[in-house]
C-alpha cells in the first residue's frame, strides 16, 4: 500500500484490533478501542505503547563526551553515569532540529533517543555513519534498525515492569531508580535497558530491546499488566496525554525556526559552555519573539493547531501549535505562540475556532501534573 | 437496533432511516471508527433548512474535527439533543445515535446509496 515502516511489534497491533496512522513514515497504532479510555488508563493505572518508531544513536569513545557537547545544547559531559538528560539539536541558526534524550550508558558510552521523523536530519549532524569522526576517539552508531522500545506509562507502571515474568538481573532495583535515569538489567536472557523516562506526566519506563525479543517482552508486559489495569495505548492518547503534561512534540511546539527560549527551553540551553552548534545564534537572540504559552478555556470546543489567537480588538497576534478538548480536566487546552506581552498567566485572549471566536485564559504550563 | 440493510447511505458516510417524509440522519460506524472518540457536537437549529451536499454541523473527535453535510435537503424537524450532551453515545452505538431528522422529499431519498454500495464503498466496513 505503502513505503511506510512498521514495527516489530506490528502484528501484535493488528491482532489487538488497533487503528493504525502515518507518523513520522511509520505506520504506527494510533489507538486499539477507545483513545479516551486508552488515556485515562495511564493517568489512573498504566499504559503500553510501542514507540520502536524513535531513533537511537551510540557514541562510544573517550571524546563521546565532548563530542556530544560540541553537537548538543546542554552541558553533557557532566552527566553522570546511570543518568538521563533532555536536551536539543540546534541549527546553526539556533533553531531546533530535534529534541533528544541523552543516556550516559558508561564514561565513554552514551545513548542518544530522537524522534523518528528527524532520524536521518540527526544522522547527519552526527555525521553517522562516521566512525571515527574528524580528530577525536568517538564512534557514532545509528542502531535504530537494531533495536525496539516499549513504554510503560502510569501510576502502576513500576509494580508492572518488577512482576513482568522473564525481566531479571535489574540494578539499580526500579524501586531505587530515581526519573530521568536508567537501569542495566535482562528480558529472557537478552539485555534489557530500562530507562525512568516518558511523554506522559506519569511515572513510568521505556524499555529498550532488540527487535527479536520486542513481542515476547511485550506479550509478558500485558500478561503482568493485565491485574494491574494496564491497557495497549496508541498515538492518540500518547499526544493527549503529553500536551496535558505541557510538554512540546517537534513539528508543532519545535521546529527549525524557532529557538529554545521562545518554547521555554532556555533552561536546557549551556550558554556558559564552550562553543556549540547553534550558540551564537542563541546569545544574540532578540527578546521580542513569540513565546509559547498555554491556553485554558471553557465549553468543548478545542483549539487546533493552525488556528488564530487573536487579542481582544479581534487581530490576529499568534497561533496555536497544538490543542484539545483535555480528557483529564474536561476543558479545551492549548499551547500556542504569542508576543511576550500577551504572555503572562492571566492575560485574555481568544481562539478563532472555525469562524467562532472563543475566549482563553493565558495558564502556566503544564496543565496537568501529577500529584505522587 | 436499526437493520442497517433497510438504510441509505452516503459518500460522506451518514446513514438514512425514511419514515414517511422524515429522514432520521447519522453517521455510520465506519466514520465513528475513523473519528474516534467524540467529544463534541454541534446541530442545526430545528427549524432550519438544510442543502443536500452542504455543511450543515460538526462531530470533534479527541483527534480532528469531522464536518456533517446533510444528506438531503429539507426543514430540520428534531435534534437530538441526548448526542449533544453525550457525544460519546455516537461511538457507543453509532447506528442508534441519530443526528437530526429532515422532512423530505422522499424521492431523494431512492437516490442515496444502499447497503451493498456502501459497503462496496468503505471496502467491507459499515
């Protein structure tokens, strides 16, 4: 039918009666039954998702460090071993190529997850395949092919992953795992890497395997699940459930034209470090550009993106990068660019909903966070 | 429950029960599968007259927002309010949720698909 990829896991969708979506040129779940109920799953109890669709690269080396502080917005080479990191792929413009998450696997040993649409974008500016790259010890690996990755996502996703049959050898033990860190550990005699990351606003895991275990490891998540509430969750509630936890998808809340600080990245940015791509750019960055805000308002009617934010003399003043009617708080939400002026909590503006102007409130992000 | 073989169907996807010059109008199951879960719907007015081929509401899913063409053209007689407070019931029971009912003229209505060309239309799916 198509060029469009699919997943090891793909089967497994099929039979669970899933509907499937392009996205980011895979053909990936988007839901199985009910997108609601797929998210309110995760909010209440936990959800699986396959999301073998992301890219990951390795770089090994004794300059993988420095290697990757050069190539990356945040400070890297501090991390320690056991952590993860978010951080961005800047242009030279300093706009966002790709928003990453960085695993410090070892001293000279790091795993790097980005978005699958921008795999080949990111290859390049790593310069993958290259090995080794110009002047340092650093070999840069594009595993993507090799490898599929599970999320468990929600308040039970960690009894889930500990009482998942055929998973052992975990330490650090997930009870002593803190967020945005990762443990070393096995599935059925494979090595299994579980990271303490997710796109939910929940606790919970991303599990990294090699595609030939990924439909047993997943069978097991969902037998083990099952007691627990656990539910298949496709893309839907994946995008509803992140935009809750105002976090931004690349091609909507980031892109190449707009820098870290608009999208209230600026923390993610090292400017005291030495140089790297997309610095300079960054430093002299004008204040006066759009700011990304979120938007709360009433009733049923969603925002989408594209739409106009328009003040109150009805002009157009920005644009909404993504929006919905929230599952969890019952009311439309949405993050949209505005002029700094217009962005603080509080401020009145309005939606252009179709032809139907409908007033929002200018709210701090996230919208929703989790309480444990 | 609607024996979806006595009803008439659309391109846009909306199915068509005639009870004497009454069309009862909604969407199939196959469009609420495509949607997802609906979360908001907007009606005509009872009273208002409606082209066959055009706009005449909107069915918003989590994920987009689906127009509602009328089917045929005529004076909108009832809503249903009930799918307005519980948008959900369309992808509950998308064959009982009606939409809206238009007084017609039944012979537009032999004009619409019928049950083998619609499903011949959405490759097996109704």
């Amino acid at each position: 039918m198509s060029d469009l990829r699919t997943t090891p896991l793909h089967d497994r969708h099929a039979a669970l009666g899933a509907s499937f979506t392009d996205f980011g040129g895979w053909s990936m779940p988007v839901r199985y039954t009910s997108d609601l109920a797929e998210h309110h799953a995760v909010r209440t109890a936990a959800g699986l998702f396959d999301i073998s669709h992301m890219a990951e690269f390795e770089l090994r080396g004794a300059d993988a460090a420095s290697t990757l502080d050069r190539l990356l917005a945040g400070r890297i080479s501090t991390m320690k071993v056991g952590k993860a990191k978010y951080s961005l792929l800047l242009n030279e413009t300093g706009g966002v190529v790709d928003d990453v998450i960085v695993y410090r696997r070892g001293a000279d040993d790091f795993l790097v997850i980005s978005n699958a649409g921008n795999r080949t974008l990111v290859a390049a500016e790593f310069g993958a395949p290259l090995t080794p790259s110009a002047g340092g010890d650093v070999t840069i690996s594009d595993v993507s092919d090799d490898y599929a990755l599970i999320a468990v996502q929600g308040p039970r996703a960690r009894a889930i992953v500990e009482s998942t049959a055929g998973i052992a050898e975990v330490a650090p033990a997930l009870a002593d795992l803190g967020y945005y860190a990762w443990s070393a550990g096995t599935f059925a005699g494979t090595p299994l890497f579980i990271a303490r990351t997710g796109y939910t606003g929940e606790d919970g895991f991303e599990l990294l395997v090699p595609n030939a275990s990924a439909p047993a490891l997943w069978d097991a998540l969902l037998i083990a699940g099952e007691p627990h509430g656990l539910v298949p969750a496709g893309l839907a509630a994946r995008d509803t459930l992140r935009l809750e936890a105002g976090m931004p998808l690349h091609g909507h809340e980031l892109s190449a034209g707009i820098l870290p600080a608009q999208a209230g990245l600026g923390r993610v940015v090292a400017l005291d470090k030495d140089d790297f791509t997309g610095k300079a750019a960054v430093a002299s960055a004008s204040a006066d550009l759009p700011v990304l805000v979120g938007l709360v308002a009433e009733g049923r009617r969603a925002g989408r993106a594209g739409y106009a934010v328009l003040d109150a003399a009805g002009t157009a003043v920005g644009e909404i990068t993504s929006g919905v009617l929230s599952p969890t708080l019952g009311h439309p939400i949405a993050m949209a660019f505005v002029p700094p002026a217009l962005a603080d909590p509080g401020t009145e503006l309005f939606i252009d909903v179709r032809g139907t102007r409908i007033s929002a409130t200018v709210t701090a992000l996230p919208f929703y966070r989790r309480t444990a | 429950m609607t024996d979806q073989n006595t009803l008439k169907y659309t391109a846009e996807h909306e199915w068509v029960a005639l009870a004497g010059d009454v069309a009862t109008v909604g969407i199939t199951d196959y469009a609420a599968d495509k949607l997802g879960d609906v979360v908001y719907v907007d009606l005509p007015a009872v009273g208002t007259t409606v082209t066959a081929g055009e706009v005449c509401g909107e069915i918003e899913s989590t994920k987009s927002v689906g127009e509602l063409y009328a089917p045929l053209t005529g004076e909108v007689v009832a809503v249903n309010d009930a799918v307005v407070d519980d948008p959900a019931s369309v992808n509950g029971d998308a064959f009982g949720a009606w939409l809206v009912k238009i007084q017609v003229d039944p012979a537009d209505v032999e004009a619409l698909m019928d049950h083998a060309a619609y499903v011949a239309l959405t490759g097996g799916e109704e």
